[in-house]
C-alpha cells in the first residue's frame, strides 16, 4: 500500500505544470475582470479555463473521482466533501495578483479520500517552483525536501496573513485588529503574499513560522494543508482545536507553540461554511 494513490499524485503534478503554462501565457495578455461575491472578490476568463483544463484532465483519467473546484462551486456545483476520493481544486490562487501581474500565482490541487487529505500539489507558476506533499512521505518543493522553521519563539518570527477579499468595514476591523496584537506582541514583522497556497508553502520552507486567515476557502488550504504537515508543521483553527478544511478558517504554522500563541491574539468573526449550502 506504499504507494497508493500516487498515481493521481502524479497526475496532479503533470496537470498542475500544464495549467502553470496556460497561467503564465495569460498573463501578458488582455485580460477580463469580473467580481464575484464582493468588488474585490475577483475572477478572469483564466481561473474558468484553467478550471475546465484540470477538470477534463482528472475526469478523463478518474471518471469515479469527485471534484470541487473554486468556479464550479462559484457557478453553483455543490461543495461537499464526502468519502469518495476528491479533488480540492483552485485553478489559480492569487487572482488579485495574477490581474496586477504581482508575482505570486499558484494552482493549489488537493485530494482527499474519506475526508482525509492525501496529498497536496501547489505550482508557483510564475516562480516555477512545484511544492507536493503526501500524507507520511514528507514535502517537497522542485524535490528538494521541506523543513519548517525550527524557531519557536514568538517574538523572533515572521508571521502571515492576508487582508482577505472582504471589503464590509466590520470584517476590516477584525482583520486589522487581530494584525495589530499579533504585531505588537511583539513579532519581527507581518507579511501578505496573496495566495493562500503560496503562503502555506513559505510556512513549510521555513521562510515564515506562520500563517492565518479567516474568508479563505477549502481549494485555498488543501494542499497547502499537506505541504505544511509534512513538512512538520501544525495546522490548527484559529480558536484552538482541529483544522476543519470547510470552516474558512485556519492557522498553520512551525510549532504549537507559535500556532498557540497567534490563536490568542485572533479575533474571530463569522464566516459561512463553505459546505453552507
Ligand atoms: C485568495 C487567497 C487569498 C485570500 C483571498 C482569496 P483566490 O484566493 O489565496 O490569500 O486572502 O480571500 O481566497 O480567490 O485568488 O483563488
């Protein structure tokens, strides 16, 4: 059983890569903005083709598989994780970016099966660099293996978070308070990179102890979920207690002790369940 499912695994990497391609050529071209459930809750024409790309492709090779995937639940499919193994798809992670051509672009696929993550494939397009991760073989980016940050003091970390596509001034006011007690703590210095996926790997590679966020979506964390694990992190909520992937909410970090500790600064505020509906 070494080597289950790895097929899909590898077909995930193969996809991922091709979808990377489609991504990087987009990006020099015209491009159509459309806004989804806020003005800055934004979709191109690239996120549904890229969709549709990966979409045909696992179809094809994994007709009993399920799917679920950021525009086709957009589009109303439904977001239910059951036991069937799944894929969590988001096509391109980093809209925002990808429109202003910031440099931080991914396509995040994560598969699950019983409601447990497998593995998890993010392709920083632009920086061309491949993170996977599978469940008890560890986490790799360009196949060079990842390792979390080994500092466990609060004070002496860099931490992420993301302001988030929310613009109702009451969920702003969250975000910003939270910012400010985790900043004054105090730690070294926040970051926002702009894709939930791409940030869970920076957490994975040691290059920040952690990130958080409320609003994200499970096609933003799944496989950053793995990459982080297996690269020896946490991932927790951000009120203590388990990751729950459909929550819109998480924290993933190096040690408990920074996941613990930014957990206590948080505020919380509602989000509805991607499974909601
Ligand atoms: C985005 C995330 C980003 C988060 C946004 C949004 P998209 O994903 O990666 O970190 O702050 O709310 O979910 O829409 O670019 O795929």
């Amino acid at each position: 059983m070494a080597d289950l499912w790895q097929d899909a695994m590898d077909h995930a990497v193969a996809i991922a890569r091709k979808a990377g391609a489609v991504i990087r050529d987009h990006l020099q071209g015209e491009m159509t903005v459309m806004c989804k459930s806020s003005p800055a809750d934004l979709v191109t024409m690239t996120d549904q083709k890229v969709e549709e790309l990966i979409m045909a492709s696992i179809m094809e090779k994994f007709p009993t598989h399920s799917l679920i995937g950021e525009e086709s639940v957009s589009a109303g499919q439904p977001c239910i994780l059951t036991d069937n193994p799944t894929w969590i798809i988001d096509p391109l992670d980093g809209t925002t970016n990808f429109i202003h051509r910031f440099p931080f672009v991914a396509v995040s696929i994560g598969f699950a099966v019983n409601k447990e993550l497998e593995f998890g494939v993010v392709y920083s397009c632009i920086e061309d660099k491949m993170y996977t991760g599978k469940r008890g073989k560890g986490a790799f980016c360009n196949g060079k293996r990842l390792q979390v940050s080994g500092q466990t003091d609060i004070k002496q970390s860099l931490i992420i978070t993301e302001l988030g596509s929310s613009r109702d001034p009451e969920v702003v006011r969250h975000i910003f308070s939270s910012m400010q007690k985790i900043l004054c703590i105090p730690v070294h210095g926040m970051r926002c990179a702009g894709s939930a996926a791409i940030n869970m790997c920076l957490v994975a590679g040691g290059a920040a102890e952690a990130y958080y966020e409320i609003g994200i979506h499970c096609w933003d964390i799944s496989a950053g979920a793995v990459i982080v694990s297996e690269a020896g992190g946490v991932l927790m909520d951000v009120e203590g207690g388990p990751l729950d992937l459909m929550s819109r909410r998480v924290v993933a970090a190096n040690s408990r002790n920074v996941a613990e500790r930014i957990v206590k600064e948080i505020e919380a505020f509602p989000a509805e369940r991607d499974d909601a509906s």
